[in-house]
C-alpha cells in the first residue's frame, strides 16, 4: 500500500466549486488503502466524498455491489439491469451520490468515476479519461481512491486511513 504523489492544479470558481479545467494526462495521484481503518470501523463511501467538495460533475456509476439504498430507488436488480443496458454505468449527480453514499451499509465491489457531463466512460479504460476524482472498492478489503482536480484530496485520506 502507498500513495502515489503527482501534482494537479485545480481551477476553483468564486462559490468554492471546482471548474471544469484541462486535464494533463498523466497528472494525478493515487492511495490504497483498507476498507477498516486500525479501529476496526468500516471506512465507506460516504467516509471518502465527504473529502470532496461540492460539485456539478457527472459521477458515473460503472460496478456496484453491495448492501444499501441503490441510487434513484431502484432495486438492486435494476441497477444491474441498468448497468448492462446502459454499456455498463449509470450517470449520477452529486445530490445523488452523496444520498446513494450515505445509504450504503456495505460496498464489497464498486468503480465511480467523476466526469464532465459530456465525458464518456467505459469500465476497463476509465483511468485514460479526464476524469476529476475515481473510486474503486475491492472485495470488501481495500480502496483505491485517484485525483486528477481535487488537490489534497488523496493526501487527506492517506493520512486518515494509512498507518
């Protein structure tokens, strides 16, 4: 486990919420890190988007499973129904991933990616897109959290949840 440090310059607007702004490709950063932290609590979804700030990006939804509310009241079928007649993601907004966040009792496997509204996303090539923030749970034991515009993002969750 470690962080992986690059530099991104975010574009911040006078509300406090980050612009839309070119992306360098290459330039972001990485951390791993345990889905319990060394107090045996559970670090979720929520845990980490509370890290982020405000925002108007679209947040493509790209794998879940998991126990909660699924976004927009849909029932878990059909949201692995939507997951493959959509081509494999469902766009959300922030109120709606922060609402599907702090419904979630468990994620054991999850990919979300925040994006412009126009970006297109697919599941095995999200890390080439310009995308501002990703989110991947894995097999209910690790995180692996990227940024490419939400500067000390990462830092703040190494130093929260790193030994």
């Amino acid at each position: 486990m470690g962080a992986y440090i690059f530099q991104a310059r975010p574009g911040v607007s006078e509300r406090g919420d980050v612009e839309k702004l070119e992306l360098a490709p290459l330039l972001m950063r990485s951390v791993v890190f345990p889905m319990f932290s060394s107090m045996d609590s559970p670090v979720g979804l929520a845990d980490i988007l509370r890290r982020v700030p405000e925002n108007n990006w679209k947040w493509v939804l790209l794998d879940f499973d998991g126990v909660g509310t699924m976004p927009r009241g849909m029932t878990f079928q059909k949201l692995e129904e939507e997951l493959i007649d959509r081509e494999g993601w469902v766009d959300l907004n922030w109120m709606e991933v922060k609402a599907f966040s702090e419904s979630l009792q468990r994620e054991i496997d999850m990919r979300i990616v925040a994006v412009d509204w126009d970006a297109y996303v697919q599941f095995d090539t999200f890390i080439d897109s310009d995308f501002y923030v990703a989110i991947e749970a894995r097999d209910s034991g690790e995180w692996e959290v990227w940024e490419r515009a939400v500067e000390g993002f990462v830092g703040s969750l190494a130093d929260a949840y790193l030994p």
